[in-house]
C-alpha cells in the first residue's frame, strides 16, 4: 500500500514509476490536475514535463528552494514529509527520467 504513480503511453507502455514521491504527486495534481486529487489519469504534455524537470534541476542546484518549487504533501500512505536523502533522490531519479524520456520521445501520446 502507498502513493504509486506511473507515466504511461497511450499505447499502455510504461516509461516512468514513482513510490511515495508525495512531492512529484503534489506537482502532478497541481500543474496537470488542476488541483483535483481523484487518482484519475491525466494527458501530460510535453511542456509539463519540461515544467518539472526545470522545477526538479533548480531544487537540485539550490535545496533551499524545496518547499517553494516541489512542496511535499502529507497524505495517507504518502511517506515522509522530510525534505531529507529520500526527497533528493526521487528529484534525481525523477530528473534522469524526464532527461532520457524528452531526449527519446516526442512525448505525444502520454
């Protein structure tokens, strides 16, 4: 049980997973969700994940910016709050990720 999240092509191909990421889940529900929490899915343009790889590169460079770009969110199962070793290595993870996927994909069909 917890916070998963996927990043899926159309065609039900799987190019991006997060666990607990309660941070990368918040930004998600506000930039593509419209603030709506609903476990729904969701287009994600190619734009959004330019937003966020910028967000994740600037917290990267300059922790102190965390809970003004990628504040966490509590939640039920959501993990810790703590901007510590755990919350920097999902925005790595989610950084190499969006690299290799906006380098790879024209990102149309996700």
């Amino acid at each position: 049980m917890g916070l998963d999240m996927m990043l899926v092509k159309r065609n039900d191909v799987e190019v991006g997973y997060w666990r607990k990421a309660n941070a990368i889940h918040k930004w998600f529900v506000d930039n593509v969700q419209s603030g709506d929490d609903d476990c729904g899915d969701y287009m994600v343009s190619r734009e959004d994940l330019e937003l966020l790889l910028d967000a994740c590169s600037k917290v990267l460079e300059n922790h102190d910016l965390a809970e003004k770009l990628l504040p966490t969110q509590e939640g039920f199962f959501f993990g810790s709050t703590e901007y510590n070793d755990w919350y920097f290595e999902n925005l790595e993870y989610t950084k190499r990720l969006l690299e290799r996927i906006l380098e790879e994909d024209d990102c149309s069909d996700l």
